[in-house]
C-alpha cells in the first residue's frame, strides 16, 4: 500500500482486526484512517447482525484506532500497538464508524 511518497504495511492483526502502519505524522494517519473509514462505508455491502445493538447503520462500517510515536532508541513497539488498540476500543465504545486517536 502507498500512501503519496510514504511506504506503509497493512496486516491482518487477530480476527477482524487489522494494522496499517505507516510512516506519517498523527495528523496524517487520522486522514489516512478517515478516508479508509469513508471508503468502506462508501462500498454499501449490506450488513446486518442479529442480536448485536448499537451498530450505526446496515452497511458494512469500520471503527479506527489511530496511535503515533516518534521512535527513539528505548521504543517499545507494545507501546504503539496498546495505543492504538485502547483508540480502536473507545472508537467502538463512542458508537462505531469512526476514527479515534489514542
């Protein structure tokens, strides 16, 4: 995946979840994750699931975690990952389709 002149890497990261690394300012990435958000919703793949409320429409949509680090020589890449995965929770907990930054 390329976003403009920045490298990144996209992976399935547990079972509906996803990781896309790339290398830009927190900013950027929120953009990045707001457009991916839109696109996805923008498919209209019809979703409906029985039994589970509060989902904001019946189309497919996305929660995004968003986190930002600038690495430095005691980094730990746990730190990133938490982040983002604290962000993604609280982007579904806010009501889903949406992008928060951790």
């Amino acid at each position: 995946m390329r976003h403009e002149n920045h490298s990144s890497l996209l992976a399935r990261y547990g079972g509906e979840e996803f990781a896309i690394l790339v290398d830009v300012d927190a900013v950027t990435a929120v953009c990045i994750a707001e457009k991916i958000r839109e696109q996805v919703k923008a498919l209209a793949i019809n979703c409906e699931y029985p039994g589970i409320g509060g989902l904001p429409a019946n189309v497919l949509t996305v929660s995004l975690g968003v986190a930002s680090m600038t690495p430095q020589e005691k980094s730990e890449p746990e730190f990133l990952v938490n982040t983002a995965e604290k962000a993604l929770y609280q982007a579904k907990r806010k009501g889903r389709d949406r992008v928060v930054l951790g």
